[in-house]
C-alpha cells in the first residue's frame, strides 16, 4: 500500500476523532 495514500486517509480521520500525528 501507498504510505502517503493511508496518511491522507487518515489525517481528515484523526483530525475528526481529536487525534493529532
């Protein structure tokens, strides 16, 4: 899998939950 792909998916996630990376 693409890191930066996940990372993108995730960053909109974390910043939903209150999780900051």
């Amino acid at each position: 899998m693409n890191h930066q792909a996940i990372k993108d998916i995730l960053q909109p996630l974390v910043a939903f939950f209150g999780f900051e990376v």
